[in-house]
C-alpha cells in the first residue's frame, strides 16, 4: 500500500490529516528523544527509531512493506499537547478561555470543524449546551421545590441567583483569568454563613465552591464528588451538583477541589485523553494493562479500509509497566536462566513483549495474513460451542427411553442403556423386543430414510472433519507460541552454555536469540493462515496460498527442529559449534523470507481483492459458490 | 468525625421535624441512618384517593454523592400503587432515583417528585403496570439501585 492511500472523508467529520500531523509534529524533537532512553531496555533496533528527520511528512517507521502499515506512537503528554493545540487554536479563533474552548471542543467530540460551524451560527446556544454558559432564565413560576415544575426537562430552580446569571456569563468570554470558578467564602444574601446545600454543615471555616451557575457547594462535598465520579464512573465531564443544572466544571476547578489527591488527577488526565482518542478515528488507546501510550495510524481509520489492510500496530512500550518492580519479577521466573547467566539483560529484553495490537479491532495479538472481520469470525467459531454440539450430533444418539446421550464405539446394533437398561436397536432406534428372531440386523428400516439418513450423518462429519483439520493446526501453533516462554529460557541457558563451551562470544551467540523471536513471530503469521485458510474460498488463489502457507509451515518445523531438538546434537559436535550456528542462521534468514512472502503475497492479494471467500464477510461479495456444511 | 451522610441526615431530619412534612407525606420511622419508611398519600382529587403508600428509603455512606435507594413497601398487607412506572414488586423507575439523581435533592423532595408523579396518572394508565413487569420482578435484584433502568417516560 503507497502512502498516499489516504483515507479521505468528505463529511468532515475528523481532522484535518495534515493538521494532525503537524500537531504531532512540532513537539516531538525533545518528548520522542527522552521517551527512547526511557525506554533503553528496546534492544530491537529499527523498529521504534525515533530519530527526528527534518522533513516531517516522512514517517519515522518508513513503510516499505505492502503488509505494514504507517503509523506513529504518542506518549500520553504528546496527546495532551496535540489536545492543547487544537483547544488554543479554537481559543484564538473563538477568543474564549482555554478552559471555555476544552470544553466546547470535548462536547462537540473534537470536532473542530463543526463546532466552529455551529459556533458562528449560534455561539450562545454552543456554549450553553457544551456547558459553559447558563442558559437565558426560562420565566417560571419561582416554587420553592424544583420538582414542582416539571414542565422543562432543562429548567433549575429558580434561585435568587438568576438575576446575575447574565451578568456571570458575559463574563466568561472576558480575559478575566479567574472567572470561571469563584470561591465565596461567606455570603451576603440571607445570613452571614454559608450553609452547604449538600452536607448541611455550616461551619465558618467552610470554603464554599462555584461554578459559573452560582450554586455552591463545599469544597468537602465537591471533592466527594468529583472523586466519586472519576473512580466509579470513569467519568470527566463533571457538572455542577445542582438538579438539572448542566454546567461543567473546567478542568482547573477539578484540579483545585481534587487537591493534592495525585492519583485521582492522574486518573482524570488519562480519562481527558482516552475521550480525546477515543473520539479521533485515527487514533487508538494502547490496549495493554497499565499502558498510557496512543498510536496514530491514518491509514486504517475507518472501516471500509479494513477488508483491505491488517493494521497491526506497536505502541513503542515493552512489558506490562504497571508495576514497577517488573525488573526484577522477569529473571525470578526464570531462575535457570538468570542465576547463572551472564546475560540477564537479554533475558529482560526477551521477556518485555512489545504491545502489539491491531488497529482495527479488539484482537489483541498480531493477527496477519488475515484481516479483521475472518479473525472475528474464526475466534468467534472457536469459541462457540457450537463444535461440540456438532460432534455429539454426528456421534452419539439418545436412548429413546430415557434421553441419555450414547457414543456407540463398536460392538453390535443391540443397545442396552446403561443408565435405564432399556434394551433398543441402534439402527431404528426402535425396542430390540420387537425385532423378534431378526437378531444382530435390523430390516425394519425404511431403505431410503436410512440413506439419507447416513448422507446426513457423513455431511456433518465431513464438515466437522474439515473444521478439525484447520482448529487442530491453528490450536497447534498456539500451543507452540505459548510454549515458546519455555524455548527462551532453554535457548537462554542454551546461549550461556556456549560461550564456556565454544569460543564464541557474547555477541556471536546471539543467533540463537534471533532464531527464537523468528521462529515464534512466524507461528503467529502460521497459525493465523489456517484461519483464513478454512475461510478462503476454493481456486486456485487458495492453492497459491496453501503452497505458500506449506513452504512457510516447513521451514518453521526445521528451525524449531534444530532449536529443539539440536541441544544433543550440538552436545556430540562441540567442535562444530561453527557449523550449527551458520545453519541455524540460515534456516532463520530462510524462514523470515517465507515469512515475508507470504505475509506480502496476502496483503496484495487483498489490496487486488483476490481473495473470495467461502462465507458472507463484511466488505466482501457473498460466496457464489456453496460448500455444503460450512458453517 | 460524623460521616457527611448521617451529618447530612440529622439536618433532613431537624428539619422534618421542626418544618413538618408536606402535606399527605408523613415520617413513620427514622431511627437510624440507614433506613427510613414514609408514609404517602395523594391529595385532592386523583385516581389514588383513600389509598396509603408506604415508601422506603436506604442509604449509603455515600448519600447524597449517591443516591438512595427508594421503592414502595410491599409487604404486611403493603401494596406498591398501580403506575406504569411502578413495578408489582415495589421498585421506581423513576430518573431521579438513577441518572438524574442530584446531591442538592432531598428525602423530601424525592417523596414530593413521587407524590406528584401519582398525582398526574391519567384515567387510563391506572390499570397498569409497567409492560415488562413480570419479567422484571421475576429476575429483579433486591436493591433498585442494582437495576439499570431505562428511563422512557417523563419521570
């Protein structure tokens, strides 16, 4: 795919890409430098080089690959300066507050184009419903209890507050710094302490809180507030307390009322950016546990793309860092390698998996060949039990007396129940009584009913069968990946054993760490293409495809069988460490070619629309052809 | 220190006790912060004259950051009203008691919103319970509060 697939949209219902870009752009000389030595344990090279190119428009990650896509990986304060640039470039143009413009543009969804719109037509209606402003005061009956008046949904009670309502909300487009919340500390109006219309504590010490709305509030029960909404709701749109009233608190007033609560503000900052993200198509959330980092990956936003491309993208993080002794829990579950190894490092590196994700769905692992929709319907058909009923179904019958489930493994058409003891005949199901002095052969079946009935029965077995043959190899592979956990302690201790043994050095052994990442990064690809495979309709494109998923198959099975299986071997030939290293180095340069092969040869194929396949998948024609039993 | 919900408590119920209740609203129990039970008819001329209602009220350490827990008292010969927004087994939907629960409402005001929403049944809606009654109460949780409702009338 050339980069200049971009993905247009005419509704201009997101950004701008080149805006986007550009935000991202300006302020990654000195955040992306720091965030690589933060990150030092990244042995991996290329991958996530950030160094910064003059030219912008060149994505770091330049993609050269048809089966890779372009994306970029944001720490959380990146996000947060690209958020703060578009909120001071809608201040500037509007002239309100930063604080006024944040919240104008999270109600609107970031949508900057719209809401300046809507904002030229109408900006006192925007402000009011992105609640920043009051609204005009509906003329009401002024009862003292707000349920009374019913008749408005948005109506609040009618204080004595109103009459300065006007005079509070012309204030916000003002540059007074501090109008957006104001702290009274007694007021005027009735008695001379303040009462909390929410704790009913009226101790003078109160420090009573306000919104633009006037209703205050301590600042006890807002921080109560504010937390509650923060920690059970997930929630940063927080509105003033008050019944019916809808304005929204700006961010300062939450950080002053949170206090010195650090974990709670960092909570609503990463709540502010998820919104952020979420709202952007071009954006997703790393979806690892404890990870705060965003990609940006243009290419793959929006959902026609996706029967075309497997966005599969890394966050630029490693391991899971949410907590912070994760140095040290990694050698401790791998104590052969880490005791007496001198290369604790690599065991780090090879245990602080990248965060790979796709892009396009929730599939949490690097699912290509296969794009998303076939993913989705392939995990979804593993899951389902739906095979095992097809398996009882094509195996076992009922006891016609008491319903329970029976396998028949062999023996003769005379059933005997173990349950009810009632004695029947396997073939008509009917009681063996009846067949009289026919013993051992039942001619009281209708001929063509047990014909069809056998077809009926090969049908689902075949079916089943196939299913088998492709969940059998894609299980497999799984199961080899998961193991592969086990395959890098060995090869650690592997690795160290060689350098007493042999002469090679630290830096010479580091073959085999390569051959291990190839080999489980090419299970993946494999156990993905049988996905796909029992998917991809019949024709030559699936022959070609099988040759190639075949080619790839072999080549895994003979670098895993040398990684393995080679520790005796490698024993009897010491003086030929040589030897093995150089096949070992070739069968891992060989596998990664397979694997590229195969992986490129998909994604064209998809980009050509060469792949048909057997059932209805989204942006795809229905089957033409019916491959009986495929469910 | 008194925790803010019975501190809020004791002054809703000073002021029940110096102000009074509204009018068909009476306080039957309040002995302690958790559970309080009132009392509740329709005034004047509506489709619930001469019947009497119990209400419950339960609250959390949390109140009134969170709302309470209100539903009609069905037992000891205790019949919840018949409302569309009322379910067999006691429980309210009512949007206040949910999403639109807001920390300045009080136990009165809740009782008040209640009263009224009896008060305005029309004719023909007396005879009947919410559509899904029979499913919701066979699977209901004890608590409303545990019940995501979907608000679809005007209360």
């Amino acid at each position: 795919m050339s980069s200049d697939y971009e993905f247009s949209d005419n509704e201009g219902e997101y950004y701008d890409s080149d805006e986007m870009m550009d935000d991202y752009q300006n302020d990654d000389d000195e955040e992306m430098e720091t965030y690589e030595y933060n990150n030092n344990n990244n042995t991996n090279d290329n991958d996530y080089d950030y160094t910064n190119d003059d030219d912008f428009r060149i994505p770091t990650k330049s993609k050269s690959k048809s089966y890779q896509v372009e994306y970029t990986s944001l720490t959380q304060s990146l996000v947060e300066k690209a958020m703060k640039e578009e909120v001071d470039h809608v201040s500037g143009i509007f002239g309100v507050e930063p604080s006024t413009a944040t919240l104008l543009l999270r109600h609107s969804g970031w949508n900057k184009e719209r809401l300046i719109d809507k904002y030229m037509e109408n900006p006192t209606q925007v402000l009011v419903e992105s609640g920043c402003q009051v609204p005009e005061p509906i003329p009401s009956s002024s009862s003292s209890h707000s349920v009374d008046d019913k008749s408005g949904s948005g109506s609040r009670r009618a204080t004595r507050s109103s009459s300065k309502l006007s005079l509070l909300s012309s204030s916000i487009t003002s540059s007074n710094r501090s109008s957006s919340h104001k702290k009274i500390s007694s007021t005027s109006d009735s008695s001379t302490t303040f009462t909390c219309p929410i704790c009913y504590d009226d101790s003078p010490s109160l420090t009573a809180l306000s919104l633009t709305c006037a209703h205050s509030a301590c600042s006890g029960c807002w921080n109560a507030y504010a937390i509650s909404k923060i920690r059970d709701e997930g929630e940063h749109c927080i509105r003033c307390m008050t019944e019916g009233c809808a304005i929204v608190a700006p961010d300062e007033f939450i950080h002053s009322v949170l206090r010195d609560d650090g974990k709670d503000l960092i909570r609503f900052q990463e709540l502010v950016v998820r919104g952020f993200v979420a709202s952007n198509p071009k954006l997703k959330f790393c979806p690892y546990p404890g990870c705060t980092n965003t990609v940006s990956c243009p290419s793959a936003a929006g959902k026609s793309v996706l029967s075309t491309l497997v966005p599969i993208v890394s966050c630029g993080a490693r391991g899971i860092t949410s907590s912070a002794s994760n140095q040290n829990q990694n050698p401790s579950s791998f104590s052969t390698s880490s005791a007496l190894s001198t290369t604790t490092t690599t065991t780090t590196s090879l245990h602080n998996k990248e965060h790979i994700f796709c892009f396009g769905c929730p599939i949490e692992s690097d699912h290509r060949p296969v794009i998303c929709a076939v993913a989705r319907l392939w995990m979804k058909k593993c899951e389902d039990d739906s095979e095992t009923a097809n398996w009882i179904k094509s195996n076992t019958k009922e006891c016609s007396q008491c319903q329970s489930t029976i396998e028949k493994n062999g023996g003769c058409n005379h059933m005997t129940c173990k349950k009810c003891r009632y004695e029947f005949c396997w073939v008509c199901m009917g009681p063996w009584s009846e067949h009289g002095t026919a013993w051992y052969s039942c001619n009281r079946y209708d001929e063509k009913g047990g014909v069809e009935a056998r077809d009926a029965q090969s049908r689902s077995r075949a079916s089943l069968e196939r299913y088998l043959h492709y969940y059998n190899r894609w299980a497999n592979h799984e199961q080899s990946t998961k193991l592969s956990l086990d395959l890098y302690a060995k090869t650690e201790k592997k690795m160290s054993d060689m350098q007493i043994t042999s002469s090679l050095t630290w830096i010479e052994v580091q073959f085999m760490k390569k051959a291990v990442e190839a080999l489980e990064k090419c299970r993946e690809t494999l156990k993905w293409t049988y996905a796909m495979g029992y998917y991809l309709g019949r024709g030559n494109e699936k022959e070609l495809f099988e040759d190639n998923q075949r080619d790839l198959e072999r080549a895994v099975e003979d670098l895993a069988e040398l990684l393995e299986g080679g520790g005796v071997e490698m024993e009897k030939e010491k003086e030929n460490v040589g030897g093995l290293r150089q096949r070992i180095t070739d069968k891992t340069v060989y596998v990664q070619k397979r694997n590229e092969i195969m992986l490129e040869d998909t994604a064209i194929g998809f980009q050509d629309g060469r792949w048909k396949w057997n059932v209805g998948v989204d942006g795809f024609e229905e089957p033409i052809e019916d491959f009986g039993g495929v469910v | 220190m008194a925790s803010i919900s019975s501190r809020r408590l004791s002054k809703e119920l000073m002021e029940i006790k110096n102000d009074g209740c509204p009018v068909g609203i009476n306080l039957v129990n309040a002995d302690d912060f958790s559970t309080w039970l009132f009392t509740i008819e329709v005034m004047g001329d509506s489709l619930y004259q001469n019947e009497q209602f119990t209400l419950q009220f339960r609250f959390d350490q949390q109140y009134p950051i969170s709302s309470p827990a209100v539903q009609f008292v069905v037992t000891e010969g205790r019949q919840a009203p018949v409302h569309p927004h009322v379910y067999s087994n006691g429980h309210i939907c009512a949007s206040i008691l949910g999403n639109e629960w807001s920390p300045v409402l009080s136990v009165i005001a809740v009782c008040v919103t209640l009263q009224s929403m009896l008060a305005s049944c029309k004719v023909n809606q007396t005879t009947y319970r919410p559509i899904d009654n029979d499913r919701y109460v066979k699977h209901a949780p004890e608590n409303p509060k545990k019940t995501r409702f979907h608000y679809d009338g005007e209360f």
